[in-house]
C-alpha cells in the first residue's frame, strides 16, 4: 500500500480500537443491561449515562468499522466505489471478519435508525438499547478479525 492509504487506515484502526474502549466504559457505566422496561425506568444516573453512551459508541463502531471493511476491500485492489454495504458485508463475511452478512446487516440498519432517529418514549428507548446492547458482540468480534486481518497483511507495518 502507499503511504496515504497506510495513513487512513491507520487513523481509522486507532478509532476502532479506541470506540472499543469506549464501548468496555459504556457497559460499565450502564452495569446489567435491564430486562424489561419497569427496570429501565429504575436505572440510576450511571446506567441512564451509560446507555445513552452506548447508542452513541455503537453508531460511530459501526461507521468505523465500515470504513475499515471497505479500506480493507481497497487494499486487496477492489473497487467499492458502486458497492452497497450489503455487498461490502457479504465481502467481510467472505474474508471470515465477520461471521454473518445477515447479522452484520442488522448493526448496519440499527446505526441507521440510531442516526436518524432519537426515540422518545421509555419504551422506544429501551428498545433501542437492548438491540445496542446486543450488537456489542457482533461489533467486538468484527473488531477483533478486522484488526487482525490488518495485522497479519502487515499493512501498517
């Protein structure tokens, strides 16, 4: 790779690794994710924080991660100008960096709606949150392959 490209994706693999971080501080902030909506409506200042938190780490992990697949796709010299982020889901799952176009497509449209949408009632909300909190571990684990695939082409080396 040249050395711009060895640039952005080296910012790029900083800010996944530290919305990882930040993802291990929202789930401490938010404690146990609650199971229904009385305790959702029972949290403290902490977990209310954290929750909000977390929406906000899983919408950027997702926008980052995405950049990161796709600079990916362009370092092994694929176009990805026309590609739509199912097809670059189906490339990931194809490269074993994530296990499930499917699943990965469903973090896709949860950032989607966490972009576009702020939910106002309780029960929006608490929704939204239990999906958040269910996409960590797709969003850990695509992390984790991702970077390694980086590490072992030795791009940033």
């Amino acid at each position: 790779m040249t050395t711009p490209e060895d640039d952005i994706l080296a910012v790029i693999c900083d800010r996944v690794q530290a919305l990882t971080v930040a993802l291990d501080e929202d789930m401490r902030l938010l404690g146990t994710v609650p199971t229904d909506l009385t305790a959702f409506e029972a949290m403290t200042e902490h977990g209310r924080v954290g929750s909000r938190a977390l929406l906000k780490t899983v919408e950027q992990l997702e926008d980052q991660l995405m950049r990161l697949f796709r600079t990916i796709l362009q370092a092994r010299a694929v176009n990805t100008k026309d590609m739509y982020a199912r097809d670059v889901a189906n490339r990931m799952e194809s490269l074993r960096i994530i296990d499930s176009a499917d699943d990965w497509m469903m973090v896709v449209k949860l950032r989607n709606r966490l972009v576009h949408d702020y939910p106002l009632t309780s029960e929006a909300r608490f929704a939204k949150l239990v999906e958040a909190a269910h996409s960590t571990q797709i969003l850990r684990a695509a992390t984790q392959r991702a970077l390694q695939y980086v590490d072992k082409k030795e791009w940033l080396a």
